[in-house]
C-alpha cells in the first residue's frame, strides 16, 4: 500500500516541476504583447510569417504582426504590424522577411531610414524585402547543376567557343 501512496506525490512533484520550468521558459523568451501603433506594409511573398510573429530592429523585439491579408486588387500580401510607441520609425525604413536560423520560424525585419519624417500611426512602410524560399533557391542549385552536367560535351562545347572555321581551313576572310 505504501508504494501507492509515493506514486502520486511524485508525480505531482514532476508535474509541478514541468509547469514552473514552462513559467520560466515563456518568461525568459521575450512573449510580451506590445500595445503600440499599427503600420501597414505590402510584400510579394510571405512565405513562413503569421500573425504574432516578431517584429524586429537589430535582433531586439520592437513588437509583432496582428494581421496578414491578400490584397485582391494587386495580388500583394498586406501585413499589419504593431510597434512599440517608444520606437519611431522614418518613412524611408525598410521591412524585410527574415528566418531565425536555417530551421527557424520568420520574423519581420525593420531597419530604420534617414529621413526626418516619421511614419504616423497607420501609415504604411513603403520599401519592403519579400521573403527568400529555402525550398525555391535549392530547386534553382539543383536545377542549375543538373543543367551543367547535360552541356559538357556536343553542342555546349561549341556554343561557348568562337565561330567555326569554315572548310578549306582559312582563318582570315
């Protein structure tokens, strides 16, 4: 009967362990909501971003996207971001879709312009960076290499080289 008694209580213990270690892990990762203003931003690909995604300057959180829309007009995906009240952003910035890490989710990227002007609240950042599929540019490695394999002898030897000397073997007109 004892060994039934000291089953549960560690269980609980280990339980209770997984909740405060989760508590930390949430709190250490920088999950806060930022109540900021919104700005708006066109791109022609998002591949990989969503709603509550990092919005970022320099790697620091500055605060997230609440809205991703497709433009039915110009086919442009349109993302809606909140910032931080503290940060102002020039109209010159640019936003750019970024990866963690070569697993890692997306965020938006913010580098701030020059200009004097700042942008309002609710206005939109103009100069945008579409996102970079990993998958597409290695479809263009494997496809180029495959292609470079087919052209090393027959036409594409010749096709690179000089015009062919015609018969009778002048070299001069």
């Amino acid at each position: 009967m004892q060994r039934n008694a000291i089953e549960p209580i560690l269980g609980a213990l280990v339980l209770a362990a997984a909740v405060a270690f989760l508590f930390f892990a949430y709190n250490k990762a920088g999950h806060r909501s930022v109540n900021g203003y919104n700005l708006s931003a066109r791109f022609s690909s998002v591949d990989g971003l969503q709603d509550g995604s990092d919005v970022r300057i320099g790697g620091v959180k500055v605060g997230e996207v609440t809205d991703i829309t497709l433009d039915p007009a110009t086919y442009f995906a349109v993302v809606t971001l909140n910032v931080d009240p503290d940060v102002k952003l020039p109209v010159d910035s640019v936003a750019s879709v970024a990866t963690e890490g070569l697993l890692g989710g997306k965020y938006l990227g913010l580098t701030p312009g020059a200009s004097d002007d700042m942008l309002k609240p609710g206005g939109r950042i103009n100069h945008t960076e579409a996102s970079v599929s990993l998958e597409s540019m290695l479809g263009q490695v494997i496809y180029s290499l495959s292609n470079s394999d087919g052209k090393s002898g027959g036409q594409g030897s010749q096709a690179q080289g000089s015009a062919p000397k015609p018969a009778g073997g002048a070299d001069h007109p």
